[in-house]
C-alpha cells in the first residue's frame, strides 16, 4: 500500500481532495437533494481549475527552475478560468430535458478544458 501511495500520489491526491471538498459542501448542513448534487458537479470543473492554478503557484514559489514556464501556464490557466467559469454560470441547473442536456454539454465542455490544466500542473510538479 505505502509503494502505491508513494508511486501514484501525485494523482491520488488531488482526486481524494476533490471528492472530500465536494462531499463536505454536499453533506454539512445540508438535505441531500439530487439538484444539489448536479449543481455541485457542473461546479467541479470550476474547483479543478482552482487546484491546478494553485498547484502551478506552488511551483512558482517553490522552483526557480521553473518560473518563466509557471508564470506563462498561470497566464493561460486565468484565461481558462475565465472560459470556465463564464460556462458554469450560464449552464442551466433546472430538472427540465432541454435544460438538462444543455447544461450535460456544457459540462462535458467544461470538463474538458479544466482537466488538462490539472494534469499539466500535476505532470509539472512532479518533472
């Protein structure tokens, strides 16, 4: 167990922070409610972002070698941010079909451009 937690956790890590940080906000002093569960994850790509430009800060802060490539990726990652965010707010979170399908595009699309952000500052922080 410690082999695979010393080979993989810079992978695992970040995961088991996501899904503890979106379990809490789910949990505490809430009522479980299925709406709530579909706002939290459209928000997710949002807090992925988050941690992969913080992991980015880390290195600028930690690894002179670096900087110049940390300050450029933190430049792009704010402006995915931008994009990330601006899709977070306009996905509709109602229960109606067309809602629910805009919003799953709008996620999917959303996914798919925060997720890169981590696994560059991941592969970055561990090169």
């Amino acid at each position: 167990m410690e082999e695979l937690l010393k080979t993989h956790a810079p992978w695992i890590v970040p995961v088991v922070l996501l899904l503890l940080q979106t379990g809490l906000k789910l949990l505490i002093a809430e009522d479980f409610k299925g709406t709530k569960l579909w706002v939290t994850i459209l928000q997710s790509p949002v807090e992925i972002g988050f941690l992969a430009l913080s992991f980015m800060a880390t290195i600028l802060v930690s690894d002179a070698n670096k900087v110049m490539e940390a300050v450029i990726a933190c430049f792009f990652f704010v402006l995915i941010m931008l994009a990330s965010i601006t899709i977070w707010k306009v996905s509709p979170t109602g229960a109606l079909r067309g809602q629910i399908v805009k919003s799953s595009v709008l996620g999917v699309l959303n996914f798919s451009i925060t997720l890169p952000m981590l696994v560059y500052s991941i592969s970055m922080l561990t090169k």
